[in-house]
C-alpha cells in the first residue's frame, strides 16, 4: 500500500468520526490556545501550550499571529478536534520529502527507499537530567518524534531543531490519536526512510504499550529499538528517598496498574494477591480508582495504617506530595486536589523516607515489628 495512502486513508477515517477539519465558514478561533505561564503550572505538554505551537510552527505557522489578537475564552475541545486535522496535510508532504531525500542519496537498490528507524525512547518521568545518553543521542537525530502528554517540555527543548514533533497524546477520558492511529504514523514514516522516535514518559515498556507498537511494526518488517527509560516508580522513589525494596521491611515490589484495558471504575481485580505486607505496590494511573483499591487491599489484609504516598508531576519543580496511612490517602488526594500524572506507592518503606511525617520513632517502632 502506498504511504501517502495510508495517511490519507487515516485522514478520511478520522474526519469521518471524531477529528473533523475546521469549517472554513465558522472557524474555530485560534485564540482558544492558551498558556499559563504560573510557575505552578504543569511542566507536561498538554493541547493548551502556545509554547508547544510555537515549537510545532511547521504545523501552524498560518495561525499562530493570531494567537494573541483574541480574547475569546479557550475551547479545548474544539482544538483537539481539529488538531490532527491541520496536521495530516503537512504529514503527508513530510513524507514525500522524505522518501525523495533518501533516494537521492541511493536508497536501497532501483530508486526504492529503504525502511528507516524507529526507537522507542523512554525520557524518564519529567527530569530532563534522568535521560540516558543513548536516548538523548537518539533525540538528537531523530527526523520525526511523537510524544505523549507525559514527555516535559524541558525534554522537548532537547530536540534537533531540524526535526518534527507530532503531539500523540493520551489523557483520562480523552484520547487524540487512537493506539492504531499511532501505529499507522510510525510504520509509515518508518517505511519512507525516516528516523523516527516514540518518546514515552517513564519507560516505553512499562505501562507505556510499548509492547504493542514493537510487536506491530515488527510484524511489518520494521526494525524496533527500545531504548530504556527511568520508570516513575525508581526515579520518584529515589527523589523522595523511598527503597522500593529494604531488607526486613519489603523483599519484592510489584507494579500495578489503575487502568482496565476496557476501562471503568473497578478494574483491580488484583488486589487480593497484592494485599502482601512485605511488598511494596507502585500504583500507575491509579487517581480514580484508588479508593477501590484500598479498600480491596485492607479487606485481604493490608493493615489500614500500612504507610503510602501519592506524588503529582514526580522528580519536577513542579511536584507535590501527600503522604498518608493507607486507609487516609484517597481523602487526603481529594483534599490536596490532586490531577494527573501522579504515582502511588504502598508500603512498609514508604515510612524510611526522610519526609514521612510522622516521628523517628515510631518509624523505628514499625520497622523493628515486621
């Protein structure tokens, strides 16, 4: 199949659902993009950044002198749904860009370009400090990167200047591009010659579908390299001085998921395993279904004053931390109007951090009777 093709083919079967072009007699004003320069506000890209639009100019260069000229209220929704709309057009040229770089430069034998790379790349959860060289090497030459909501704008800034960025985001509730979407971007721009990476929060193979995009470019005949990534769990931990595993205290770690595959509010059907006291549970995207979650653990036997924490935005400026008993963590989230991406950890070590707010002694009264 032709690549210029399959975008097109994924630009009419997104226009025909949910991502429809902008009606040209009733635009949606470009001044619903907005960005809140509050040192408060979240260092992860999301669809409201100007600075990510900025950045993306090759996308948008027609409307962002806009930008500034308008004081009608953002409309979020209505930016989402027509984002990946203006970007197919330009996808679709990038493409022939550069599969006729690549054959001018000999491609692979009778004028036919050859598959480029794809790197799954793991940046770590928000400290642009935490990449590994290999991934910022990668980051470096890369011709295209899409990149998720959890990727820091500080890791952005590392990007070549002569490279693509393309937002590929996931929120709760809300996804911009669908998972197959993303795999018919990456085989066809890895099929045109390009080098293209997947930046992923944390680790690519953790809780990142990683594994899902690997095994289909892979049955297509496209080399993957997965380049690893600091997952959430040991770069938060670290921060707050939390061993996810202590001799006498936790002998194994184990990480959850607060997502079902099908969604809905009560997926953790895991919990009468996990409820073990002398193991650390690290709870990814568990916001929602945390107060499940506790419930099910203390009524399997994890005791309600087992020590937990709940760490927004993790390992950047902008973190913020609730350390509570198990049984009191759900309420003190509410309380501390918690948001996404925040990580939970469960357990007997979370008492050794330096900031667990209760005294030296009674740490030393819990840790001497396990």
């Amino acid at each position: 199949m032709a690549l210029v093709c399959k975008l097109q083919s994924l630009s009419s079967s997104l226009s025909s659902t949910h991502f429809r072009k902008p009606n040209s007699l009733n635009p949606q004003p470009i001044c619903s993009l907005h960005f809140n320069s509050s040192s408060n506000s979240s260092p992860f890209t999301e669809k409201t950044s100007i600075e990510r639009y900025q950045r993306d100019q090759w996308l948008y260069k027609n409307q962002l002198d806009q930008a500034t000229l308008c004081s009608v209220p953002p409309d979020l929704d209505s930016i989402r749904q027509n984002d990946i709309a203006l970007q197919l057009p330009e996808l679709r040229k990038l493409l022939q860009v550069l599969r006729e770089k690549r054959e001018s430069e000999g491609g692979y034998g009778s004028g036919k370009c050859g598959p480029g790379n794809v790197f799954l790349v793991g940046t770590g959860p928000g400290d642009p400090e935490l990449l590994t060289l290999k991934a910022y090497r990668v980051i470096q030459n890369a011709d295209l990167l899409l990149y998720d909501r959890l990727v820091s704008n500080d890791v952005l800034e590392l990007v070549g200047s002569g490279a693509r960025l393309l937002y590929v985001g996931k929120t709760a509730g809300y996804h911009s591009r669908t998972q197959e979407e993303i795999h018919e971007l990456l085989l066809s721009f890895a099929e045109a010659g390009a080098n293209v990476v997947r930046l992923k929060g944390g680790d690519p193979l953790v809780f990142g579908r990683g594994g899902e995009e690997m095994d289909f470019l892979r049955q297509q005949g496209i080399e993957v390299n997965v380049i690893p990534g600091i997952t959430a769990a040991s770069g938060i931990a670290a921060k707050l001085g939390i061993p996810l595993t202590h001799r006498g205290v936790a002998n194994s770690v184990r990480f959850l998921t607060g997502h079902s595959r099908k969604g809905g509010t009560d997926p953790l059907f895991v919990a009468e395993n996990a409820a073990d006291p002398d193991s650390t549970l690290v709870v990814y995207m568990g916001l929602s279904t945390l107060p499940s979650l506790a419930q099910k653990l203390m009524h399997h036997g994890l005791p309600p004053n087992t020590p937990a924490v709940a760490v927004e935005r993790g390992t950047t400026p902008q973190q913020r931390t609730v350390f509570a008993e198990l049984k009191d963590l759900a309420d003190e989230i509410i309380s501390a109007e918690l948001v996404s991406p925040t990580l939970i950890i469960i357990g007997k070590v979370v008492a050794l951090s330096p900031s667990w707010p209760y005294s030296s002694k009674e740490v030393s009264c819990l840790v001497e009777a396990i």
